[in-house]
C-alpha cells in the first residue's frame, strides 16, 4: 500500500506568503518532517504529528519520510521558501533514486513556494528584472574552488547574483572572500542588498555598495543580491531606495 507524499516550502516566513496550495496540502497531512524552525510556522492540530530534525540531516528525513508514505500515511515534507531552492524537494528525489523500489511507487507532489532572493528583490525593488543566478556560498557539498569559479563566470557573464547561505560560525570568512573576488570583475557602484527576514516583523533590508559592502552585517538566514554592471539604484528621499534591472541590456532593444 502506498500513500502520499507532499513537499512544500513555507516561503520567507511571513505566513501570508505561503501558498494556499500548499495550506490545503497542511490540511490533508497526518505527518509533517522538516527542520524544528520551520515546522513552528505551520498550524498544526493536535492529530497532527511532527517529527522535527536537524538542519543537516535531509536525505535522513526524506527517507524516513518516504519510508512513511510507502507505508499509507500521507506525509508532507516541509521547507523554508520554496522546496525546490538549495531546499528539502532535491533530497527528496535523491532519496528515491537511490533507496528501495517502493518508494518510487509513492505518489509525489512537490509544490512551488515563494523564496527568498524573491521576496528580497520584491522589498528592494526589481534586481531581478533581466537574466540572474543563485548560489550557495555553503560548501558542505560542493568545495569552494567551484565556488569561486562560479561566482566569476556569473559576474563576467552580467548576472545579478543572489547568494544564498552566506556565511555561518563554521566559516565566517567566505562571504568577505566573494566580496573581493567580485570587486575585481564588477564595478566599485555596483549595488549588494543584505535581506533578512523579509516580510517578517523582525525584517531588515540593507543596501551597499560593493566596495563598501560589509559581510559581518550577514548570517546564515540573510540573502544577497549582487547587482550586474546595468542595475541602478533610483534615489528616493526619506524611502529605501529603488534598486532594479532593467529588462534591456546596453546596446540591446527596448
């Protein structure tokens, strides 16, 4: 017997931000796996059960989840932002590739959720107007050779960058490290958003430029984005200012 499983993201933590998609699929689930934080955003009733674990130990959740619902229940895994970001929808599928057939036969929905480079670029105006990446500064499981190279194709390329988990008390250094590496291919105006918490009570939103730009104001929940060499910054007196892309590049057609 097979049951279901769904995977979702909670979006940026501000619960008007979460799908109502995803809100029907939190009505339907008996049991919910996720990391401890993430699990407190949802409204759960007491038949609800919860199985809360570390922020480390994905492919041990989406197995234990899947081992679940090739069992019956029908069990929702449960990610920040949208699941499918640096979040728990990859563990999941690599979770069934490689465990026992019966987990292929589990029915599976993943739904779209909102993440956080969106709900930054969204406080902060348009960054994401034209042509973007994400990477994870994490090199938990990628080295940070790759990194680098990464970070400077992206910046020769023209992309707006959006830097996802930033830096942490394992390595503090990294971010400060991809600020210089992108000083030497970007120019010295070119706009860095810190967002934290975006469109939550505790948020903040910071801009600097990248000459100035300074990684200690960061932690592991603050996402960047790095402006191209064609995003500006329109000054607004007494507001944030307005930080876009614009939707032609130099030389290009309106």
């Amino acid at each position: 017997m097979s049951g279901r499983l769904f995977v979702i993201g909670t979006g940026p933590g501000n619960p008007e931000q979460m799908t109502p998609e995803a809100l029907a699929v939190v009505d339907q689930a008996t049991d919910f796996f996720g990391y401890g934080p993430y699990l407190d955003r949802l409204q759960l009733r007491d038949d609800q059960l919860r199985h809360a674990s570390d922020n480390r130990e994905e492919l041990d959740r989406a197995g234990a989840a899947l081992a679940m619902a090739a069992d019956g229940a029908k069990v929702c895994v449960v990610s920040g932002g949208d699941p499918g970001v640096f979040a728990m929808a990859a563990a999941v599928c690599e979770a069934i590739e490689n465990g026992p057939a019966a987990w292929r036969s589990v029915d599976l929905t993943i739904l779209p959720g909102i993440t956080a480079m969106l709900a930054v670029a969204a406080r902060a105006g348009a960054p994401l107007g034209h042509d973007f990446c994400a990477i994870s500064l994490s090199d938990n499981l990628k080295p940070w050779n790759i990194i680098e190279t990464r970070l400077e194709l992206a910046a020769k390329a023209g992309f707006v960058i959006a830097l996802y988990n930033p830096i942490s008390r394992a390595r503090p250094w990294q971010l400060g490290d991809a600020f210089k590496l992108l000083r030497n291919h970007l120019p010295a105006t070119t706009p860095v958003i810190f967002g934290r918490a975006a469109g939550r009570p505790d948020e903040r939103i910071a801009l600097q430029q990248l000459s100035q730009a300074d990684a200690s104001i960061a932690d592991m929940a603050t996402c960047i984005i790095i402006g191209s060499a064609e995003t500006r910054v329109v000054a607004r007196p007494g507001r944030l200012d307005l930080v876009y892309t614009p939707r032609f590049m130099a030389g290009g057609n309106r």
